[in-house]
C-alpha cells in the first residue's frame, strides 16, 4: 500500500490499516512509484495494480494533469508485468464515493477552483474500460478495505494453485517501466 494512501498517516491510512489487520490481510506501507496497491508472490510482483481514487481525487488529477500521467504508467507498467504486447496484467481503477455527492458551490466536484463538472467526472470514469481499465467501485473506506482483501485473497488463492505469473522483483519491475518508450503506455486502439 502506498504510504500516501487515504491522505498519509494523518487521515485516513491508520484506519486502512487496522481494518487490513482485522481482517488478516498482510501488508507492507512504502512509497510506491505506481499505482496505490500492488500484490506479491513472495518478493515477485503480481500482475495487478490497482489506482484508488475518491471522487474528489479524480477532479483534483483532471484538473493538474495527473489523470493522464497515471493512466500512462499502468499501462507502461502492465507492459512489463503482463508480458509485452499480450498485456496479462489487470489494471483497475477503484472508485470511491459518489461523485454527485461531492459537488461544491457552481456545480462541481472537488475544489471549486479545479473547475471539475459532475459530467467531466463522471465521463473519465465512464471512459476508463475502454483505454484498457477495469473499474471497481466502492462507497468508502471500509467498502475499498473489503474489496482489497478479496483481491489480496484471490492473489492467494492464484498463487497457492500456481494459476499466476509473478516474475519481478519490485526494483526490477521499475527499472524496466522506466526504459519503456512513452508510447508504450498509450491507449489501446479503438475497436471499432
């Protein structure tokens, strides 16, 4: 998990963690250069990452431009986990809260200087399935918690039956996104 997660140790992060301990799921806290969640095979990288973001998170990366960079280093980064071209590796965006809930004074969502409508939220999330994303959605913290630990779970399980590839090392898994040309981590052709 991502040290920065739920705005760092002096929000929401304890609180992610002690419902991952009640739960029985292990996890380590480090800075992690992509992605909020990634999942182990021993000390090899599983081939899924996972980039959570409130409503809010997804006006405030609209508005500065993280939105673009972050959807670029999955899928650089799917490259490598999920084999070259053939992409084997899941690439998800969870979604938490409701956007609609969310709005401020002047209709939008986030920040009113952000400049973020309801719509502009919600038409990135729509279209994140077809630049290669699988979207999960959560209500909250404790929804998100549960989520994790299914998929934490399903990493298990996978790794128990020998039904996943994990081939990196986390510092292999960086060196070799950090070679990647740019345009590896474009969208995927439309399919039209």
């Amino acid at each position: 998990m991502d040290l920065r997660e739920g705005g760092g140790g002096g929000k929401s992060l304890h609180k992610m963690c002690d419902q991952l301990d009640i739960r029985g799921v292990p996890y380590v806290v480090r800075e992690l250069k992509i992605a909020d969640y990634i999942f182990f095979v021993g000390d090899k990288l599983a081939p899924i990452l996972i980039e959570r973001k409130s409503a809010e998170d997804v006006a405030g990366s609209l508005a500065d431009g993280r939105w673009e960079r972050q959807k670029r280093a999955l899928r650089k980064a799917q490259y490598v986990l999920g084999g070259g071209p053939a992409r084997r590796c899941q690439i998800c965006y969870l979604i938490e809260g409701d956007a609609a809930k969310k709005t401020v004074h002047g209709g939008n969502v986030g920040r009113r200087t952000w400049f973020q409508s309801l719509e502009d939220v919600e038409a990135a999330v729509d279209q994140l399935p077809s630049q290669g994303f699988s979207v999960l959605k959560s209500k909250g913290i404790l929804d998100t918690i549960g989520i994790l630990a299914k998929v934490a779970q399903d990493v298990s399980w996978k790794a128990k039956n020998g039904s996943i590839d994990a081939n990196y090392t986390y510092k292999q898994f960086l060196s070799r996104v950090k070679v990647l040309a740019d345009e590896i981590g474009d969208a995927p052709a439309s399919q039209e």
